[in-house]
C-alpha cells in the first residue's frame, strides 16, 4: 500500500467517511453514500492518476467508476470479488479487509440497485450509463 492509500484509509476511518481520494496534500473527502461521489468526481473530467482511493464499499459499480476516474489504487473494508476483478484487469492495485460476492442493498432484502444495473456491464462506460439510468429511477 503507497503513502496515499495508507494516508486515504486512515483519514476514511478515524473521520467516519464514506470516500476519501489522497494524493499527496490534496484530500477530498465524502459523507455521501453510494455511487454519488465518484459519480460527481467523473463530472469534473480531471484525471485522478497519481490518487488513492479509500472507500467504505466497493463493488462492481464503483469499481467501474474508479477506472474511468483513472486512480492507482483502492482500499475498502468490503469488496466484492466483481470488483476486485475489475480493478484489477484496469491495473489498478487493490486492498481490502473482507472479499463479498455482492453488495446487499439498505434494506438487506436482496442485492444493491447499483450491483444489479451493472451486472451484465462490461465497459466501465457501459455501467456509469446504467448507473445514471438507475438512479434516475429510484429518485423518482
């Protein structure tokens, strides 16, 4: 693990984060859950290279997100093996505590509306398309 991921995990658990993207002195931090901020940090079209990502949850969906996003690496607590494949095959390095095969939504009756829109995805373009239809449809 490289300064920035270490330095990214430990700011995403002592402050109670659900993201944190570090690359040197410049860190964001995020409360949302879910997709959303990496969602807005693709709106920005900068490029991450050089970043670490340390992220409460990652599956497939977020996973596709970061290799769009560019990063180095990504640690979670929780991450599917979907995921890990995913980032992986893009060259990104990973870390996580537990490996999961999916991502149980809030209300623990079955898997998250992410995981589901982009099971059948195979580009990261793909998914982020599905992941906006997604939530288009549960916001309305």
């Amino acid at each position: 693990m490289n300064d920035n991921t270490e330095k990214a995990r430990s700011i995403l658990i002592e402050g109670g984060y659900t993201c944190v993207i570090c690359n040197g002195d410049h860190v964001m931090t995020f409360t949302e859950r879910g997709v959303k901020p990496l969602l807005s940090l693709l709106d920005t079209k900068e490029s991450f290279k050089g970043y670490s990502a340390a992220d409460k949850v990652v599956g497939k969906a977020s996973a596709m997100i970061y290799t769009l996003l560019d990063v180095d690496e990504v640690y979670a607590p929780v991450m599917t093996t979907g995921a890990i494949d995913v980032l992986s095959k893009s060259g990104i390095k990973v870390y996580h505590d537990e490996e999961v095969e999916i991502i149980i939504n809030r209300q623990g009756t079955g898997m998250c509306p992410m995981e589901d829109a982009v099971r059948h995805s195979s580009t990261a373009i793909d998914a982020v398309e599905r992941i906006r239809i997604r939530l288009s449809e549960l916001s309305n």
